[in-house]
C-alpha cells in the first residue's frame, strides 16, 4: 500500500466513492456531485493507488464493484457517517443556538406526541435542528448507551443510571372487530381474554413486556396469533378479523376497530422523556431537555416529573 496519499481529501474522496457505487457511471456520479468526469476519474484513481486495489470493474450497463470494492465501500460508508457526526457533535458544542439534538423515540409515538412536542420546540429555537430515529424501546436504549442518541422518548424509565420526565399518559383498551361478541360490551376485565387469540408486539419489545406483564397479573397465558412492531398495523389486524389487540385507547377505531375500556387500573402506559445520566448532556440536548422538562411546550401536562442529578453538568 503506498503512503503518498493527501489525507486533506480524503473524506471527499470516500464520499464520491459512495456516490460512483449508487450511479454505477461516472457520468451519472460526476453530475450529481456537481464535479466533471475526469475529476471524478482521478479520485476514484487516488483512492485505488492509496489502498493498492482495483475497486471497479466497467462493464456496458456502466460501472461495478468488484469484491474489494465492496468491501472499501462498507469501510466508507462507516467513515464518511462518522465523520459527519463528529461536524454535527463539534457545531453542536461551538454554537447550541444552531446545534444538532439526536432524538429518538417507540414508533407509536410518531403521529401522536412527537410531531406537537417538536412544533412547539421549533417554535422555541427555531435554528436547532432535531436529528430523529424511529425505533422500538430495545434499539433506543442500546442507541442512548452508544451515544448516537441523546435523548428519547420512550415507554417507562429505562433501568439503571437514567434520567426520566413523564410527558403523557395513555389508557389501554380492548380492540375487537365490529363483529366480535365482545364489541357490544363498555367494559371488560383482562381475565375474560382467556380463550382469544392475540395480536401484540414481539417478545423483547417494552410493550409485549407490559402486556405480557398486565395478562400475567390476570392469570391469563395468552394465545398470539401475529405480531407487528407497529401498534396501527396491530390495529389493522385486529380489524380484519385476525384476533384482538390491547393498544393505547388512541389507536382503537382507526381502521374500523372497536374500543372496549379496561377494568385494571393499571391497564396504561406512561410515555416520558429519557437521558443517559452517565455522561453529560451535549448544550443543545440540554436546551432541548430543559425546554421539555420545564413545561414550556404546548402539550405539556401535570404528570409529576422524576427528573433530578442529571441534566446540567454542575
């Protein structure tokens, strides 16, 4: 491998390589990086000199990567996505009135609290910007240890060292199809489940874990018959006939479903906003922390706040 590389272009040079391998031709690749063919030419040339490797192969569709082609791409990609995290950390802490909050929060939340609470955010600090992962409760809990979010939104507080602020409160209840027996009844108790078949999330999801965890309290082992990571498309399901569904009361109805309220008390979910508490907020996760926990958004409600030790760095 040589050593004669400018590493000053080298992440321009990644990033075009990635660009060549979506076109597969040079013209098409050259136009959309605004740069003229022989230019692009010579920094795919670079990049193979560099690492001692033919990366593409011509063929009369245009151009392919070969093995070792693919094989840099998937080390590029990496490069080029961390690379542009370290400018977004980096403008994040130089200047927190344009800085980048990463966001994540449960996929049933993306109709309902996320875009009211990011409106009125906007509203606040209108030149920030919100960096958004739409993920199950597993997925956000691993990405908040990794740091490649900030800051969450999720169901319960996350074990261990986090902090926690209660945004809303959600009723469950029952979804039956227009047609089910149990359609015609107010209210129902979880033990009269028993003999119907299920449709819920996944097992590891937070919210198969609650469920599961409100049946087990009835004495209920229940019969699943599907599963979605989508609490609209469990919605769904239930609609065409498939079995019933426990969701939050805000889903039932929407795709012709019917809503029968719950007995149990403890039949809801609490939807808050988490944080890390083993490291200290990035200025504009903080700002965006602040804003929330301190009531200053539209949907803001009198859930009492577990909030203390971790938002400010003192």
């Amino acid at each position: 491998m040589q050593n004669t590389y400018d590493r000053s272009v080298l992440i321009r040079d990644l990033s075009w390589l990635l660009a060549l391998a979506d076109h597969e031709h040079v013209t098409g690749a050259a136009a959309a990086l605004r740069t003229s063919q022989p230019t692009l030419s010579r920094s795919l040339a670079r990049v193979e000199a560099e690492l001692g490797a033919r990366l593409f192969e011509r063929a009369s569709d245009g151009i392919h990567p070969n093995p070792a082609g693919e094989l840099v791409l998937a080390g590029a990609r990496e490069l080029v996505a961390r690379y542009d995290q370290l400018l977004a950390d980096l403008a994040g802490v130089l200047d927190p009135e344009t800085g980048v909050v990463r966001l994540a929060f449960l996929d049933s939340m993306a109709t309902s609290l996320v875009p009211g609470l990011l409106r009125s955010f906007h509203e606040h600090a209108p030149r920030m910007r919100v960096v958004l992962r739409q993920e199950p409760a597993h997925e956000i809990r691993a990405d908040l240890e990794t740091g490649a979010a900030e800051l969450a939104i999720t169901s319960e507080r996350p074990p261990g060292g986090y902090g926690w602020h209660p945004l809303q409160e959600d009723r469950l209840v029952l979804v039956v199809p227009p047609t089910h027996p149990l359609s015609r009844r107010k209210r129902i108790s979880l033990t009269e489940l028993a003999d119907e078949e299920l449709v819920t999330t996944p097992v590891g999801f937070g919210y198969r874990s609650l469920i599961d965890g409100l049946l087990r309290d009835a004495g209920i082992a229940p019969r699943v018959s599907f599963e979605s990571q989508d609490l609209a498309t469990i919605e769904g399901l239930v609609a065409a006939g498939l079995g019933v569904a426990l969701v939050p009361e805000q889903f039932a109805g929407v795709s012709g479903t019917v809503g029968v309220r719950l007995q149990e008390d403890a039949a809801r979910r609490t939807i808050g906003l988490t944080w890390p508490t083993s490291r200290e907020l990035p200025p504009p996760a903080l700002r965006f922390c602040d804003f929330v926990v301190d009531g200053k958004w539209s949907g803001a409600t009198s859930i009492p706040a577990v909030r203390r030790s971790t938002r400010t760095p003192s």
